[in-house]
C-alpha cells in the first residue's frame, strides 16, 4: 500500500478527527465514527479516496499534488538513455 497522506494532512486529519470523536460522544451521536475514520487514515497514512483521485499529499512538499508522478531513476522506466 502506497502512504499517499502527507503530514500536514496527516496532522489535520489527527485533529478534526478527535474533534468529532470527542462531538460524536458528547452529543451521543454517529458523527463520532467519522472520527474513528479520520484518525485510522491518519495512523496508516493511506486515504483510499484519494485513490481514484489520483491525489497524493506525500510528496516533495505540504499541499495536494494532483497526478503526481513517482521519481524514477533514469534508465529504470524502459527509456534508452544514452548521452
């Protein structure tokens, strides 16, 4: 599994998630699920949303990266490298 949370996504999720955990048992409601979610996304640091998406937030920065395209070393995608 690819981690394709970053950790200024990361640290959102940590946050918003116990915020609605902490709502969900306060106001005994469902909402507090959502939390659980947000928080094992952020523990594993995999969105699988973000899939079909194709967004990554780990990447060279902070921020969402739309299409983000691993770095490959030259000569190892199948390309004839010659100089």
């Amino acid at each position: 599994m690819v981690k394709n949370v970053g950790p200024l996504d990361r640290n959102i999720r940590f946050l918003f998630g116990a915020i609605l955990l902490i709502a969900g048992v306060v106001f005994q409601s469902w909402w507090g699920l959502l939390g659980f979610v947000l928080i094992f996304t952020a523990i594993i640091r995999f969105c699988p949303i973000y899939v079909p998406l194709r967004i990554t937030t780990d990447g060279d920065g902070y921020g969402t990266t739309v299409g983000y395209v691993a770095k490959v070393p030259p000569g190892k995608d199948g390309e004839n490298i010659s100089v």
